[in-house]
C-alpha cells in the first residue's frame, strides 16, 4: 500500500461527489488534505469526519474562477500544513443543451469553471512549489480531472466536451513547463459516474437507454478511480508526467 504520510494535497471541489472521495482516499493514505469549495459547510463537515477518523484536514472557502480565491485558500493551507505538494484539480460544473440554444453566460460559466478554474488551481500550487525548492525535491504532484467526454461527442455536450479536452491538453503544456521544476503533471478522464453533477440526468428518463447503452450497461463506480490517484499522488508517479489516464470501464471502447 503507498503511504503519503508528509505530504499534503489540496483538493478543489471537494464537497461532493469525486472531490470528497479523493480527499478521504488520500487521507486513508496518510496524506494531510486541503479541502476547498464554496460550500463550505459541506466541507467542513468533511474535515470533521476526516478528523473524527484520525486524519489532518483543513476545509477552505474557496472558488476557483476567483484568482483572490485561490490565493487565500493556498495561503490558508500553507498557514496550517506548510507547501501543498499535491494538487487535484477537480472543481467542476456542467451545463448543457443544444449548441444553437445554450445562453453564453453558461458557455461562460463552463469555460471559466473547467478549463480557467484548473489552470489557476495549478499555476498557484506550481509557483508556490517551485518557490519553495520543488526543483530539487522533485515532489510536486498536480493531478487535472479531465473526462472521457474531451474525446468523444454527445449533442447537448460541447462547452463541457470542450473544456475537458481543454484540460488535458493544459496538463500537457504544464508539464512540459515544469519537468525541470520537479512538478508532474497528469490528467485523469473518469468516465460517467452518478454524482450531484448529472443526477438530475441520472433520474431523467433520458437516462436509461444512454446507460443501457455503454459497454457494460452500468455507470462506473466511484472508487474506480482511487487507485490512480494515489499513485499519481506518490513517489512511485516520478517518471509519468504529461500523461493522460482514460479510466472509464471502457465507455470510450
Ligand atoms: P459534483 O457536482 O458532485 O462535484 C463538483 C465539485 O466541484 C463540487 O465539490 C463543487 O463544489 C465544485 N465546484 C464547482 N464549481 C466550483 C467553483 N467555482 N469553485 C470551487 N469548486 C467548485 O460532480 P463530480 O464529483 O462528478 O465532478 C468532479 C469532477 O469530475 C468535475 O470536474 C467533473 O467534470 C469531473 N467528471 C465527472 C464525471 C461524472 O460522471 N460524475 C465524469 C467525468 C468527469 P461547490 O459547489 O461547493 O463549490
């Protein structure tokens, strides 16, 4: 079993769905975890839980299309755990309908949310790390939560589809960037999993033949994904940077 003991994630978008799964999966790992969202009652119901189970948790206000956001909730992480070695990049909304239809504002709120959200989460954790010494360390970890969607096409999708692909391609570009600043950079793309995101799909009608029609007739289980981002959060990730991890139980086959 790795062990994360030492390091410290922040994780955005931490009070629902896969966010709040990763934060108790690294913490079961033994990493101290940032917890940052707007709501911040959910996290910080999260932070008890986590602490009440023994582990080092500290939830922040925090959103991500606010640069000042970002700044604050870094500067509180760093306050409490000293330098955010791990960053996830999970913070994310979906709006949909047909392209000729959707207003710009959610076409907005989409880009600035998925794609601008993800670069200013990283590039805040980047240059604190490689302030810090990350260079000769080489122990800085920044996992992008992408989709399987950046590679396929569903009507009604396009602003979402579009900033997912967006994202792994920025993972790309960061860690290119920052290869000799020792901070890798990998994007995970899950496939659907029923969280708050699509649950108004999910008990839509709507959903039934689209479920019925991926490969295994079945949405991916949340935890499919843990194992993955543990490693991608550990020591034993030294040499994958630049990587993109399509977990997805074979939805995109
Ligand atoms: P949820 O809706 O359950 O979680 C979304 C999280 O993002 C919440 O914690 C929410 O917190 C946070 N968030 C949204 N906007 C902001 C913001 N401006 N600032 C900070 N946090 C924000 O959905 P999921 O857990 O499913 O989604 C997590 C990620 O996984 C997303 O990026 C999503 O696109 C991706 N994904 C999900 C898939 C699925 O099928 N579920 C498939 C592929 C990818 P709050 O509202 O409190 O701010």
């Amino acid at each position: 079993m790795i062990n994360l003991a030492g390091r410290t994630a922040l994780i955005a978008g931490a009070s629902s769905g896969l966010g709040a799964g990763f934060a108790r999966v690294l913490a079961r790992a033994g990493g101290r975890v940032v917890l940052g969202a707007r709501r911040i009652e959910r996290v910080e119901a999260l932070e008890r839980e986590l602490a009440d189970a023994g582990a080092e948790a500290l939830a922040v206000s925090l959103d991500v299309t606010e640069e000042a956001s970002v700044i604050a909730a870094y500067d509180r992480a760093e306050a409490r755990f000293g330098i955010v070695d791990t960053v996830v990049a999970n913070a994310g909304i979906a709006a949909g309908g047909r392209s000729t239809a959707v207003p710009a504002s959610d076409i907005r709120r989409v880009i600035d949310t998925n794609l601008v959200g993800a670069y200013l989460v990283a590039r805040e954790g980047a240059r604190r790390l490689i302030a810090s010494g990350s260079r000769d360390r080489e122990d800085g970890r920044i996992i992008l939560i992408g989709s399987v969607t950046a590679g396929q096409v569903h009507t009604g999708d396009a602003a979402y589809a579009a900033s997912k692909a967006g994202i792994a391609h920025l993972g790309r570009q960061f860690a290119r960037e920052w290869i000799r600043q020792g901070i890798n950079v990998n994007t995970i793309q899950p496939g659907w999993i029923h969280t708050e995101i699509n649950d108004a799909w999910y008990r839509s009608d709507a959903s039934r033949g689209a479920i019925a029609g991926l490969p295994r007739r079945r949405m991916q289980e949340a935890d499919s994904l843990d194992a993955m981002l543990v490693y991608l959060a550990s020591d034993c990730s030294k040499a994958v940077t630049g990587a993109v991890f399509t977990i997805d139980d074979g939805q995109s086959l």
